[in-house]
C-alpha cells in the first residue's frame, strides 16, 4: 500500500523536533495570553467558499471537497482563519468583549502538485487576534512571529509588508487596473489572463516574466487609498521600526484570499527555493461580520511547519537529544516476569524511563540490544538474582556490574537516577 500522493508519515525520529516547536510556541502564546484553540478538520464547504472567496485558487482549484451520506457539501480546511472565525462566531467568543487571543496548529489539505516544501496535507500553526483595530495588534502578532522564529533558530528570512486598504479603495484600483491590463491581454501569462475579471489583484504575484514586465507600469494600489489606510499602515511600519524588526515594503504584495484588508505580510527565507514563504498573514476586519457575526476586526498569520522545518531541522536534531530509554530491561530464565513487573512499577513512579526485552535472547543478545538503542544501563533478572533475591546492574559504558539486594531497592533507584 502506497500512501497518498503529497502526504507524508512523520516517523518518531521527526516528531521530536515537531514537539520542540509546539512547545516553543506554546511557551510564546502563553506569555502574551493566546490560547490555543482545535477546530474540525471538516466543515461545510459554503465556509471557505464564503471567506476565502469564489475567485482564488484556493477554492478554485485546490479544495478537497466531498458529499456525506447525507448529500452535505464538505471540505477538508484548506486553512485555519475560516474555521476560527466561525467557531468565533458559533461560541459568542465575543460576548467576554474583550480582545481574543487564539493560536491553533494542526494539518491543513489544499490538492496542489506536490513538491519540496509543498504538499496536500500540511500543517500550519497560526495565531488570531481578535478584536482590535488598533495597529498595535498588527504589530504584536508580527512580533509574535519574529520571536518564534528566532526562538527556533530561523534567522535568514525577510518580511515583506504591503497594504491592501479597504474593499472600496481595492474596488476603485481594480478598475483601473483591469484597464490597464487590457490592451496587454495576449502577452498575459494564461494563469494572469483567466484572473483579470476574477481575480484581477493576484495578478500582481504572478511569476512569469512577461507579465511582470508589463505590471512594472502598472497603476499602484498605494495611490488608491485613503487617509486612514494610509494611517494604520504608518503605525504598523513606525512601530516595527521602534521594535527593530527589519521589513521591506512591497507594494506589489496581495494574498491568495479575498478577506484581508489593510495589512498584508509574507516572512521569506532565502534558503528554500520557489517554496520560500514560512509565514503569511493580515489583518481580516471584516471577515467574522461576513460569516454572520458581529462586525469584529482581526489581524493573524499562519507558519508552514513543514517549510520551516526544511530550513532548521538539521540545527533542531543538533539541539535536540532523543530521548533514549535510560535502562534497558533483560530477563532471562523462569520466573523472572513477576519480579520484573514489579521493577517496573517501580521505575514508573521514580520518572526513570524503560524498555523492556520481549524477546526472551540470550543475555548476550540483550546486552547487545541495549546498546544499540543507546541506553545508559541494563538491569537483569535472570534465575541467578530471582534465588538470590537481586538485580543486577550493568552499565553499558564501562560494562562495570553490581548487584543491588531487592530488599535495599533504593540503593539501585538512586545509582540509577544518577545516571539519568
Ligand atoms: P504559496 O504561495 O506558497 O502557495 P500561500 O499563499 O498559498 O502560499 P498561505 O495560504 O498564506 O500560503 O499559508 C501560509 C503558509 O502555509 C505558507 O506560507 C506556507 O508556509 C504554508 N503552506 C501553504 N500551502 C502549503 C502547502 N501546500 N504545503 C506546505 N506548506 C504550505
Ligand atoms: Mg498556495
């Protein structure tokens, strides 16, 4: 059996460092009061549709959609704001009236060609604030996303910042630009082309050389907004300053989804290749309003785990020791299976970790075995300690050996403990 095309097993060996992360995030979250927050995997497919919009890519081509028994329409999340925001809404999370801080981390599935740093099941670990207009939200979660990334031992990235405006000011630009773009129409790459009437702002990320050409001329969305657009994206970039994270401002920098306005960030390493974006995010002020809720303004991001950890997983597995079962357990000979129930119950209790032999070997083969998993030390029971009432240690190292009286166990328990 084949697994899926664009999935992936992580193996034990990998979900240390996975754990490394959420815990780093998690301490993070914590210290500025972000809770973390699980939402269903499946939702009805009228939520994305509704939020990320008819004209993206995302809802367009890459949603992973299917019928229940019961003809409803559902969508395995392609991402992680939507479903937050409707939880958002379901809970009254807005009734405390305060500002809502929520992270999340889970697997996300979007149907695109599957390439390094590109995958149908992903996972991405985000965070919302909700509740504020202020430009001092924006800021905090980008400093969020700095310090974690930092913490993580990513440093050679860039944020790229832009402003989006308002609806209204988008509309306006829209227009100018879609005439702009159509006297160029035939020289358009065919993906910008099939966008000019949907989806006319994502031709602004195209790729292709040509149509970047032609866009260098182009109208410029700054030139479309108003005094308080202009205003937020101020603060927001003032206050990054005051706090010396380096940002370039790309004009030209739109999201693959219809609800943000104003902000707009990507964090890009220069270590990955075409898959260089770790980090996506803005401000969605008028998403929650849209589902149905209370009109709520929002600012978040989401981290590709998967692309972060191509760029720090070989500095994580220095870091991190995998953590080796510290004695190994042999028996051999009968009898030996009580005592060595009782020895573990035991360990348990002291926080010592274990592992113990199923394979009824030779002692000589269980020594080897130790070693092989790395332990520190082997305890053995064999019909020599259960007629002598012990247990002997062996320290795999120096292959030093001593034999412990069961009845003075805590001798054992504290040489072990040691060694820990
Ligand atoms: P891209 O332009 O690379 O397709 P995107 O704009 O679609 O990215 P977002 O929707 O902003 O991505 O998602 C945030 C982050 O999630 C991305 O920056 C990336 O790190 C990660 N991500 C998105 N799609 C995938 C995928 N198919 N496989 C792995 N990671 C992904
Ligand atoms: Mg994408």
């Amino acid at each position: 059996m084949q697994l899926l095309r664009g999935t992936k097993d992580i193996l034990p060996d990998e979900i240390v460092l996975w754990q490394h992360i959420e815990k780093t995030a998690s301490k993070i979250m914590k210290l500025a009061n972000y809770h973390e927050i699980r939402t269903p995997i499946i939702e009805p497919t009228s939520l994305f549709k509704r939020s990320i919009g008819n004209g993206t890519d995302i809802v367009n081509k890459e949603m992973y959609n299917f019928t229940d028994q019961n003809s409803r329409e559902i969508t395995l999340r392609p991402e992680g704001t939507a479903s937050i925001a409707r939880a958002f809404i379901n809970n009254k999370l807005y009734k405390n009236n305060t500002t809502n801080r929520l992270w999340y981390l889970g697997p996300m599935f979007r149907y695109e060609r599957p390439q390094q740093g590109r995958q149908r099941q992903f996972h991405q670990l985000g965070l919302e604030c909700i509740g504020s207009l202020n430009p001092m939200a924006d800021a905090e979660v980008i400093r969020i996303a700095h310090k974690l990334l930092k913490e993580l031992g990513c440093s050679n990235y860039t944020m790229e910042i832009n402003s989006i405006g308002q609806l209204e000011e988008r509309k306006k630009y829209k227009q100018s630009f879609i005439e702009y773009l159509e006297p160029y129409i035939n020289d358009l790459d065919n993906n910008s082309r099939n966008k000019l009437y949907t989806n006319p702002l994502k031709i602004l990320d195209s790729k292709d050389i040509k149509t970047k050409e032609i866009i260098y001329n182009a109208p410029c969305l700054h030139d479309y907004l108003d005094t308080p657009s202009k205003k937020h994206f101020e603060k927001v970039c003032e206050y990054l300053e005051f706090l010396n994270i380096q940002y370039n401002i790309n004009k030209q920098l739109v999201r693959g989804l219809d609800y943000y306005n104003y902000t707009a960030f990507e964090i890009k390493t220069k270590s990955l290749g075409t898959q260089d974006t770790i980090c996506g995010g803005g401000r969605y002020d008028s998403l929650i309003q849209e589902l149905g809720g209370p009109s709520v303004p929002a600012v978040g991001w989401a981290i590709g785990i998967e692309r972060l950890l191509l760029i720090i997983r070989d500095q994580l597995n220095n870091k991190i020791q995998e953590n080796k079962p510290i004695v190994y357990l042999a028996i051999n000979g009968q009898n030996t299976e009580k005592e060595i129930l009782n020895l573990i119950q035991l360990l348990e209790q002291k926080g010592i970790s274990y592992h113990l032999d199923l394979d009824n070997n030779s002692l000589q083969k269980q020594l080897k075995k130790a070693d092989r998993q790395g332990a520190k030390a082997c305890l053995i029971i064999r019909d020599y300690e259960i007629t002598n009432n012990c247990i002997t240690l062996k320290k795999l190292s120096t292959s030093e050996q001593k034999q412990f009286n069961i009845i003075n166990i805590d001798n054992l328990i504290q040489t072990l403990e040691k060694m820990n």
